[in-house]
C-alpha cells in the first residue's frame, strides 16, 4: 500500500519506550501524530530521513528541570533538545517562577535566585498567566509544570522563618487550586531549602489538599538527603497517603562520606512501600550535585565548583580552594565574598550513583540549572551520559531499559497521554541517534557543549534539532497530566 506522510523516517531500529527489543522499520508522521509504523517501502513522505539502522526512540522526557524561565527566555531550549529531551517537567525543589502575586523580595530569595537572580522573570501574578504566556510564545519542547511550595511561602509567609499560619495556609492553597484549574500538573516542596525548613509536615500536606481533587502529584526536594533520610522517606510518604496522591523523591541520593553504600537500604525501604502507595523517584546520573553557594555544604563535600557569583563573576568555572588561595582568605570567608553564588559540590559516592541510577523504577531528570555562568555538565549531558557512559561503557542497562527510564516509565509516573512511546496514534515526539557514538561532551571544565550522538529531535512532528543546532521551530505545548488513562 502506498501513503503520504508528512515526515518519514525509514530504515530506523525502534526502541519505543516500553522496553521492549527493539526491532526495524519505518516510522510515517502525519501532523502532530505518528500515522504508522512498519514497512513503508512503497510510501512517500514529503520529508523523509533514512537512518540506515540508527535508533529511532521517544523523544526523552526530563523528569525533573529547572526550566521554568529558559521556556521564555531562550525558547530554543538548546541545552535540552540537543540531548534528545523533547519534554521537561519543570517547577521542582519548591522553586516554580509562578505565582508571585506581590513583588518578589530583593535580593530574591535564594534558592528563587537559580531561576532569576535579578527578579525580573517574577511577574507573574497567577499561574493561569504564566501559562497564557508560554501559550502564546511557545518552547521548542513540551513541558509540565509544578507550582513549588517555596515560592508560595516567599509569596504569602512574612516571616519565613516559622510555619505558615492557617489564614497564609488557606492563600497558599488557594493559589495550589488556582495554579492546577490553570493547568499545572501537581505542587514541588524543596523543605531542604531554608525559606521551607520552618514548614512542618503538616503544612505540607495542608497546602496540597487540592491536589486529590485534580488527580495532582506531589514531588519533593526531601528535608534531609544524608543522615536522615530514611525519615525524610517516611515524611514524603506520609504527605502522599493524607493528601491521597501519588509522590515523586526528587534526585534520590545519599549524601556524605558516613552515608557511602546507604542507597540499598534507601531503595529497599522505597520498594518496601511501593506495596501501599504510588511513589516514583528520579535521579541524575553524577556525584556532583548542585545548587546555592553555603559553607555549610562545602563544608561536606570532597571538591566545590563555584558555578556562578554575581559579586565576583570572574570565578565562575573556578575550584573554591583555588578562589580562596587567590583572595587569601579561608573558604567561609571566599563564599561570604561570592554570595550570592552557586556551587558544584562532590559529595556523592560513584557506587550509590550507580545503585539508584540502575533500579528499574527509577526515571532519569537532569536537574540541570540553565542560567549558571559555569552550570554543572548535567545541564547538556544527562541523557546521553546515560546512553552513553553507563548504558554502552559500564554495561549498567540495555539500551531498551535506558530508554524506557527517559521516556515510557516517565510519560506513566506523570499521566502524559500518548507521550514516551512510539506507537501508531501517539504524539510524534521522537529522538532519532547513533547508539555507537552518543554521549555527553558536556564536562565540569568545559560545560557548554551539545552531546554526541544525537541526530535529529522531533516535537510534535515537528524538528526542532538537527545538523548540530536549533532549528528555530517552537512546537511545545503545556501538557496536561492524566491519571488515568496512561499505558506504557
Ligand atoms: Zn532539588
Ligand atoms: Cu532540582
């Protein structure tokens, strides 16, 4: 039979998200959906890309980004497309860029500032606006958005210092129903932060009460990822099993020299109660992770990277120990002098990494912060770094089980219908690489940098990637989250 397609992608070897065996054929788009899938020898498309045995996956979905400006500020979205990611879920760790319904403090509170250190971007009184407005100047990739807890405390609590009232409790969860009538997807917390240390359990779980209604999600940057974290594990399912609503742990890790070897007992404890309640977990694939200049988390880590200073930017991509000898001074007294800064911090052990990186429950999320002067290399690399250096080099997982932890499993945990799987009737959102050569190029010295690999990224039929840069297309959408109705 011969057909037309707007796009068609021959001779592709399909990994298609569920972890099946992959298998080869040829993929035909029509508009924003992929029309078939088999042999289309005899068909036409008016595009059509031969990939003369590379993959043809799902478009990658990053469970966990900090992307809420970049949508609208470089809408190119160059860091993700790049690596093949075609939708992000933005708003995590508590930190969304809306609503801020009265001006944002200056200096913006830290962690805020790793959205916008200036405050500029924070203007958007309600969630419904921040959506009208990634409507009407589109991303190159799809999204889902969280409405973070810290920003609603920095929006409503005087004193962050202390919990929330029951009259501050009642506007921050009006604005959690407003921002979920508007469209977003469920409510982040980030209670390792300090303007959300103060909040107790139960404020948390007061300001998701909407959430069950509008089948939400939870996701949580967790108090305490070093010596309490099995607590902090035991919190997070609490606030899941009150609100009634299915939880996410945020970049799953165990922080510290005495916490080395602790990822077993963390995951056995997270499987043991997968039993009783819906809990997904993501993770990114390195030992440094990444956020706010403190001494105090210096203070526990092997190495420090100053990511970013708006005090003295001419550090950034500099060790602190070097900073330090340069200014003569201790480290506490460099970051004092930095501040307000970011920091790379190694603190995690390569065997944990591994651990959680492999568990087949657990999705992938870069966590990658795009407006760092020198951002960790998880900005650019994570998904080929996973392709690539644990996937093909390590042998940590067959390719079909990689993808299926960027694309099916995440596109399930997030209710994104007819997203993460190739599939007649599914969304055309497809990342077309070379298995045998992709991986991150991004590194800590030289972290700006398109991964390898990667061919040509498709976003709702449309290429957004291809020949080594952005094409300019911006076909996202903002995604809706359905509980239901999701097979992978
Ligand atoms: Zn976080
Ligand atoms: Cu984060």
């Amino acid at each position: 039979m011969q057909e037309t397609f707007d796009l068609l992608i021959r001779h592709a070897s399909i990994v298609d998200g569920t972890g099946a065996p992959r298998y080869a054929g040829d993929i035909g788009v029509r508009g924003d959906r992929i029309a078939r899938i088999g042999d289309l020898a005899a068909s036409r498309g008016a595009v059509e890309i031969d990939l003369a045995g590379r993959i043809a996956a799902p478009g990658f979905i990053d469970a966990h980004t900090h992307d809420d400006r970049l949508m609208l500020s470089s809408p190119d979205m160059a860091p993700k497309v790049s690596q093949g990611i075609t939708t992000v879920v933005a708003g995590n760790c508590g930190i969304s860029l809306a609503p801020m319904p009265r001006p944002i403090p200056q200096p913006v509170t830290p962690p805020l500032n790793l959205l916008d250190e200036e405050g500029g971007w924070f203007t958007f009184p309600t969630f419904a606006s921040y959506i009208a407005k990634l409507r009407e100047q589109p991303a190159a990739t799809n999204c889902a958005l969280l409405v973070g807890h810290t920003t609603l405390r920095v929006a409503t609590v005087d004193d962050l210092g202390k919990p929330a009232s029951p009259e501050q409790i009642g506007q921050m969860r009006a604005l959690v129903r407003e921002a979920l009538e508007a469209g977003a997807i469920g409510v982040s917390t980030g209670l390792f932060y300090e303007p959300s240390v103060a909040a107790p359990c139960e404020e948390v779980i007061d300001v998701c009460g909407p959430l069950k209604e509008f089948d939400g999600i939870y996701c949580t940057h967790m108090r305490d990822e070093a010596d309490r974290v099995i607590d902090s594990l035991e919190e997070t399912f609490r606030v899941g099993r009150e609100v009634g609503v299915p939880v996410v742990i945020s970049h799953l890790k165990v922080v510290g020299e005495a916490n080395k070897g602790r990822s077993k007992e963390a995951l056995s404890f997270i499987e043991k109660n997968m039993a009783n309640q819906p809990i997904c977990v993501d993770c990114y694939p390195y030992t440094a992770g990444s956020t706010v200049l403190s001494a105090d988390r210096a203070a526990s880590s092997s190495r420090v990277i100053v990511s970013w200073s708006k005090a003295l930017p001419e550090y950034a991509g500099q060790d602190l120990d070097a900073i330090a000898k340069k200014l003569g001074v201790s480290q506490e007294e460099a970051i004092r002098r930095l501040s307000p800064a970011g920091g790379i911090y190694f603190r995690l052990d390569e065997a944990d990494v591994q651990t959680i990186l492999k568990h087949d429950k657990v999705m992938i999320g870069s966590d990658g912060l795009p407006h760092d002067a020198s951002p960790h290399p998880r900005l650019w690399g994570s998904f080929p770094r996973v392709l690539g250096h644990y996937g093909r080099l390590l042998g940590l997982f067959p390719l079909e089980m990689a993808i299926y932890k960027m694309t099916g499993l995440t596109a399930k945990n997030f209710g994104l219908k007819d997203r993460g799987v190739l599939r007649e009737g599914a969304f055309a959102d497809i990342t077309l690489f070379d298995k045998d050569t992709v991986d991150e190029a991004a590194t800590y010295e030289k972290p700006i940098a398109p991964a390898r690999g990667i061919d040509t990224v498709i976003v709702n039929g449309v290429v957004v990637w291809g020949g080594g840069k952005p094409t300019g297309a911006h076909p996202g959408r903002v995604l809706a989250r359905e509980a239901q109705a999701v097979e992978a």
